[in-house]
C-alpha cells in the first residue's frame, strides 16, 4: 500500500490507509498506474503548513476521479471518508482536496505542520508521507506568487505504485509508457522556468556539460528507486571496475551470448548469476 512519488526536487514515499479510506486510497494508486498525475505542478504551496497537487490544468480547478475516467457517466467526484472519529493529523499528513462535502476528485495535498489543524478536518485523510518530508518542506519554502503558485514550476515527474492490495477496476488499461512532454497536454496555466534549472546552476557549461548534469540527476533518482524496491542495495552502488556490463537476463540468455555480443569490443568473459525469487 505504498507509492514513491518522484519529484522535480527529490523522491516522496506515502503509506496508504487502505483500511480507515479505502475509496480515495484506490482512487490516487489507480490514477498513478494510469500515469495521471505525471508532470503535474505543485500548484499551492504555504511554506510549512501544506503544499497541493493533482490537477493536471494547473489551476486548481481541474481533476477527475478515476470511477469518472473510467466511466464518465459516473461523478466527477466521491464520497468523503471521515469515520466516525476523526483522524489524527500531523506533519506528513496526507489528504483529498475538495471544495465541499464530498468533492473528493484527484487533487490532494500533505500537511507540514502538527498544530492548528482543525481547517483540516472536514478533509480526507488518506495517507502518510514515510520518508520525503524534507523534500516537502523544500517544495513548501518555494518563492510563490499571490495564489500560492511557485514562480519555478515543481511537478511529479512520475509515481511508482510498490504496493497495491486492490483489483483493477472494469476498463483500466495501464498505459505501456509515460506520457511524453514536459507538462499534461490539459494544462492551461503559463509555463514558468523550472526549479531545476536554477540561475547560476548552468552558467558557463557548454551543451554537453549541462545534459550530463541532468542525466546524472535522473540517474540518482533510477538509482533510488531501486533502492526502495530492494533490487538494488544502495542507490550508489558501482559494479567492480573490471565488470563491463551489469544487466538482468531473461532465462534463456546463456553466457555464450553475453561473450558473442560483447566480443565485438576486445576479449571478455561473460558470467551469469540467477537469483530466483
């Protein structure tokens, strides 16, 4: 019931109250395997009380539910989830947005604070961020304009669903790969200069130079990833010098094969290690 949400800034993990809000959990892990929320802006950020998210026109008034993309004849929206006890909010806190009762669609929001959250309580409570609040907090400390919008555009540059105890719903197809572009083709908000180029980060590098520092990044970011999901140890770690190529194989592939394909750059030997789970 988790999900590493990777953003312009750094990489976010949520657990999920699959249980206490069962609607809105499988409601945001649908809408990340259908890639809805990739490239979406933090639209509102109030540096250390919250900062939002979610809606693909960038304004703050867009989104669907995924029971609507599915079926549009269904709701826009759905439900609340409040229990007859209401939840405890804290730092980390992560919650629907809505604009009333029961206008739950795909915008939400994490909490940076643990006092004074009674404005919050009438909001879905959903989830919680595990690791990542640094990055929150860095997101909530961005330079904003009047409505809260960050004048460098930060955005969730993609979400990884690690754990999912719900079926798919009748008519999810999960898309085969990301959406392309910089930004959802329905947003309608100006484009403003992204937190990652930073003013003086590229200042007097060529080209070249400036690609490689930002395949660097998303390398670091890859690297992360597969820390969290356990197929790597550590997100820096480095085959020994000698080793040309490290890959996983499907079962057919033999050593014979790596030694056919490789040879072709001097002499090498090819060893095959399987770790069957």
């Amino acid at each position: 019931m988790s999900v590493l949400i990777q953003t312009s800034l750094g990489e976010i993990v949520v657990d999920l109250r699959v249980k206490e809000a069962p609607r809105a959990s499988l409601n945001f892990l649908k809408l990340c395997k259908l890639k809805y929320y990739n490239n979406v802006l933090f639209f509102n950020v109030q540096e250390s009380l919250l900062v939002q998210t979610g809606d693909p026109t960038g304004h703050g008034h867009g989104g669907d539910s995924v029971f609507h993309l599915l079926d549009p004849k269904q709701p826009r929206s759905f439900p609340d989830e409040l229990g007859v006890k209401k939840p405890v909010l804290s730092k980390g806190s992560m919650c629907m947005a809505n604009t009333g009762p029961n206008t739950n669609t795909s915008q939400f929001f994490f909490i940076l604070r643990d006092d004074d959250l009674t404005q919050f309580e009438n909001n879905t409570l959903f989830g919680h961020a595990v690791e990542g609040l640094d990055i929150l907090q860095n997101i909530s400390e961005l330079y904003a304009d009047g409505n809260g919008r960050p004048y460098q555009d930060c955005r969730i540059l993609h979400t990884f669903v690690l754990d999912d105890p719900f079926p798919d719903p009748s008519g999810l197809i999960e898309p085969p790969s990301s959406p392309i572009g910089e930004r959802p083709e329905v947003e309608s908000v100006e484009t403003r200069l992204s937190v990652l180029d930073k003013l003086d980060e590229y200042e007097g590098k060529t080209e070249e130079e400036v690609l490689e520092l930002r395949r660097e990044r998303e390398d670091k970011s890859r690297g992360v990833f597969l820390e969290i999901i356990g197929d790597v140890p550590d997100a820096d770690v480095k085959p020994p010098e000698e080793v040309l190529f490290l890959c996983k194989l499907n079962p057919v592939t033999t050593a014979e094969d790596l030694e056919l394909i490789f040879s072709r750059f001097g002499p090498c030997t090819a060893h095959i290690s399987y770790n069957f789970v």
